[in-house]
C-alpha cells in the first residue's frame, strides 16, 4: 500500500529542505509535518497542494497517483518504495 509520508519525507530530503524550514514555507508547524511524515495526520488538500507547489512536483506525483508509482510500486513495502524512489 502507498505511504503518503515516506513519499514526502524522500522528496523533502531530496529537496534539502528540513521539516522546519517545509513548515516555514507552507506556515505549518515542524511538529505537523513530522506527523505528516509518519501518517500520523493526513494533510488537508489545500495542504498538499502547498506542499507540491514548494517541493515543485505534481500533486499526482507527491500522493502517489503518477503511472510509474502506481504500476511499479504496488506491491512494495515503504522500504522498498524508498529505495526506488531513490534509485528512480
């Protein structure tokens, strides 16, 4: 199953942005994004949309929705999806 939180943590990451500085840009708390990050809350839309726009993917991409993630990465555990995403 898709895990919206590892997806973000890996692009964040590769962003070189920290959770603090995220929050900065989309006025959210450090705290809100980790609970973003370990699905412990799931972000609003209008939330997600801020976050692609300043992470500068698709909102497809960031929850998961583009073709490449949905086909390849079906039956992948979070691990192994962000192993892929790193070699992707």
């Amino acid at each position: 199953m898709y895990n919206l939180g590892l997806r973000l943590k890996a692009i964040r990451k590769q962003r070189g942005l920290t959770q603090k500085a995220l929050g900065q840009k989309i006025n959210k708390s450090e705290p809100t994004i980790s609970s973003y990050e370990s699905d412990a809350q799931i972000p609003p839309v209008e939330v997600l949309v801020s976050i692609a726009n300043v992470l500068n993917v698709s909102l497809d991409y960031l929850v998961g929705m583009d073709q490449h993630t949905s086909s390849a990465f079906r039956d992948l555990s979070p691990e192994q999806c962000e192993v892929m995403e790193k070699l992707y």
